[in-house]
C-alpha cells in the first residue's frame, strides 16, 4: 500500500536539535558604503575581477546573510581587484505583511526577487521620466542593487532550501558557471538547470549567461533554511569563491578554511543535469514519500508523485531528485529530475 504524504504534516526533526540559524543583526551594516542601503563595495590596489557576493536574496533565508556579516565584522578586504557585497531583500528579511506576524523574515513582500531580473540593466537612465515598479518594492530594490552587481565577472548567490537537501550549487546552462561550480567543489553537488519559467533569475541574466560573456554566476543552495549547517556551509563556499577569484589573498583562506575544519581541497563533485520540471496540474499533487533531495532512484517507472489523475514515475535509471518542495502548488514546480553526468 502506498503511504500517502500528507502536506501538513510537519517532517520529522532531528533528533537531538540545534537552534535554528537566526538572522543576524544587520543594523551595522545599513548605511553601505555605495549610496545604497545594505550595498558594499570594496577596492584593492592591485588588478583583477569584479567579484560580487549577494545575500538575502530571499529574506527568510538567513545563511547568505551570516557569512557576509561575518565577513564584514572580520575586516576582511580583496587582495586584489574589487568586491561588491550586498544584502539584497532586507525588507524581506526584517519581516512581511505576506506571511506570519511582523518581524518574521519573509521569503518576499512583494514578487519573488529572483524572478525579476530579464531587461534588467546596470545602466541608470541619465534622463528620462522618474522610473516606476508595478511589481512592486522587490523590483524597486533590484533596480537599485543592479548598477553595482550586473558588472561583476563573478557572482555567487547565497541561498538555502525549505527541504534538508544536502547543499548543491546551480549553475544554470552557463559552461563558466559549470567550471565555477566544479572547481568550487564545495557543496558536493553541482546542478545544471533551465531557471524558472516564470521569470529570470539573477543567475540567468544575460551578463552571466550569454555566450559572449566572459562572466559567470552560481547560486549556492546551503542548506535547509534553519539549519545551523547552512550557516556553517554558506561561510566555507564564500570563502573558497573569493579564493578562486584570486581577489581573496590565498594563505588568508588557507587559515579561514582550517579555522572552520573545511579540507584545503575538497572531493570531487557530482554533477547533475536537469531533464525535467515537473509542475503540478492540480491541487492535489502528492509525493508518494517524504523526498529531501538528492536521492537516486535506481529503476526507471518507479512512483514518485500522484498529481490528481496522473501518477509522476522516474523516467530513466539512477534518476536524482532536486529540491522536492513540501509545498506543492497548482502550476508550481514541485521537483527537477536529472541525470549524473
Ligand atoms: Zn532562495
């Protein structure tokens, strides 16, 4: 017989459980140092990329923002070239009218701002009628934070999952980013996926992704939102980013890295590519199991998910599951598909 998830019920918690990871107090860092709230910029004397470091994307996930206040609070500075950091949804984070009482971090307020970055340009119109934001205070901030981010030559997305998947980078279809992600190593896991059909996100935007572009973005999925590992995660892929940009001064991340008991050089990855989305059609889209993330199912055919009429199987062998949400929608995705490669 199958045993039906019930959508809710709450997964089970762990069984000696840690506190939660709490949004740190980002007061300190309110005024910037670019003319824009929450926005830093840094410079060294010597030569090299633009790399750009964004938390908060979502402002109920609170790993990005740990490592980059962590970050700030050590002084740290590039050896080289230049750093751009920025708490991005911090209205989000300091609570929303959408979900739950004042003061929890929403993931939005307004549109979810990692689906708002097509057309979006690092240009401000010099002249020209005052700029408006039917989709609200989500693209009223992107409209600000662009300027100091769509000009990086590296970018990494902090972000954390609703499922205690293990951690894996996404890298969309961008080879730089793939190349990024794998000398990275750390999360183990690296996807290849399409974005979102309903709207772009940061790391698809055509600075990062056009053939020509010399640039790359990866999004670091950390952990699960509360989890205390994600915090711990989010600190060791920003560190080995900044290190591989080379703007991070290498015997300062040798000691970062041994300080949080990461290994200097990490296994290889595993690479996923992303076959399929799938959506629910109906209210009552079902996981056949409670999935976390990253399983393999082994045969092809094999349940995954009733969705009204139509049962979901894996369409081929050793088919991995990413990001299974606990929250299936009509018209959402509910889970991507993909192969090992
Ligand atoms: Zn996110």
């Amino acid at each position: 017989m199958l045993v039906m998830w019930d959508r809710f019920s709450q997964p089970p918690g762990p069984a000696a459980p840690e506190p939660p990871l709490a949004m740190p107090d980002l007061r300190a860092h309110r005024t910037g140092n670019t003319g824009v709230p929450y926005v830093w910029r840094f410079e060294a004397k010597g030569e090299g990329p633009h790399v750009a470091v964004v938390a908060l994307m979502h402002g109920n996930e609170p790993c990005g923002a740990v490592a980059l206040d962590r970050l700030l609070r050590r002084g740290l500075r590039p050896a080289r070239g230049t750093w751009t950091l920025a708490f991005a949804n911090t209205d989000a984070a300091a609570g929303g009218r959408l979900f739950g009482p004042a003061g929890t971090p929403a993931r939005y307020l307004d549109r979810d701002m990692n689906r708002l970055w097509a057309g979006v340009r690092a240009e401000v119109p010099a002249r020209g009628p005052p700029p408006v934001y039917p989709q609200g205070r989500e693209q009223a901030r992107v409209a600000a934070i662009a300027p100091w981010i769509l000009t990086a030559d590296l970018l990494l997305d902090l972000h954390s999952m609703q499922v205690p998947s293990p951690a894996l980078t996404l890298c969309g279809r961008s080879p730089r980013a793939r190349a990024l992600a794998v000398a990275l190593a750390d999360p183990g896991w690296v996807v290849a996926d399409d974005g979102h059909a309903d709207g772009m996100r940061l790391i698809d935007h055509p600075r990062f992704s056009a053939p020509g572009s010399s640039a790359a973005a990866i999004l670091m999925e950390c952990g699960q939102h509360s989890a205390p590992a994600a915090g711990v995660q989010a600190w060791r892929g920003l560190i080995r980013f900044l290190a591989q940009s080379e703007t991070l001064d290498a015997a300062t991340a040798r000691t970062l890295l041994a300080e949080a008991n990461a290994p200097a050089s990490p296994a290889k990855p595993t690479v996923v590519d992303v076959t399929h989305v799938i959506r629910a059609e109906t209210d009552e889209f079902a996981f056949v199991k409670q999935f976390q993330g990253l399983e393999r199912i082994a045969a092809a055919g094999t349940l995954l998910a009733l969705d009204g009429k139509r049962a979901v199987h894996t369409p081929y062998d050793n088919c991995v599951l990413v990001m299974p949400t606990r929250t299936p929608r009509r018209g959402q995705t509910t889970v991507r598909l993909g192969r090992i490669v």
